[in-house]
C-alpha cells in the first residue's frame, strides 16, 4: 500500500514526522459532508474554537473514518482557515467551486 503521506511529484516533500491530524480544520470546512448537509468550502457548523469538533463523540462515518494524508501537510501551516480551505480545494480542482462568502 502506498504512503498516504507521500506527496505527488509535482508537490514538494513534507515532515515525515508530521503524520497526525493537525486540527487545522480543513477536512471539517472544505469538502462537502452530505451526512451533514454541508456544502463545499463551508466550515461544518459543529465545528468549534480552536477547530476542534463540537460533536466529535457523535460525529458521522464519514468523518470517523477520514485519515490525515500528504494534504494536510501542505494546508495546516497557513495562517487562516479560510486559506485553508482554499488551497485544500485548489489541490482536489474545485476553487472554482469556491461559494463567494458576504
């Protein structure tokens, strides 16, 4: 099986020690969670202070079973969620997916 944390070529390498979840919120903000009904780019309503889940001991499949990879390690060190979130969907193909939040 391949290491999950291994980046694409085009990618430059990440910290081989860097291989948990960073709470940095972007896998509960950028995809879309249908169990939750929430929409890509939107960070989950149950996500609280500090990016940590408000309903982590009830949370959905889906989120129980995302695993920390390579992305993470190329959106956590950015200074915002919102940054986050953008490049998380730049690396998957969807900013033009972005919502235009006012």
């Amino acid at each position: 099986m391949a290491d999950r944390f291994e980046p694409p070529p085009e990618y430059l390498p990440r910290s081989v020690l860097r291989r948990d979840c960073t709470a940095c919120g972007a896998c509960c903000s950028a995809p879309d969670i249908h169990a939750l009904q929430k929409p890509l780019g939107v960070p989950c309503v149950h996500l609280g202070a500090g990016c940590l889940c408000r309903i982590y001991p009830s949370r959905p499949a889906v989120c129980r079973n995302y695993q920390p990879d390579w992305v993470c390690g190329e959106v956590a060190p950015l200074p915002t969620l919102d940054a986050r979130i953008r490049r998380f969907l730049e690396i998957y193909g969807l900013e033009g997916e972005i919502p235009v939040l006012e």
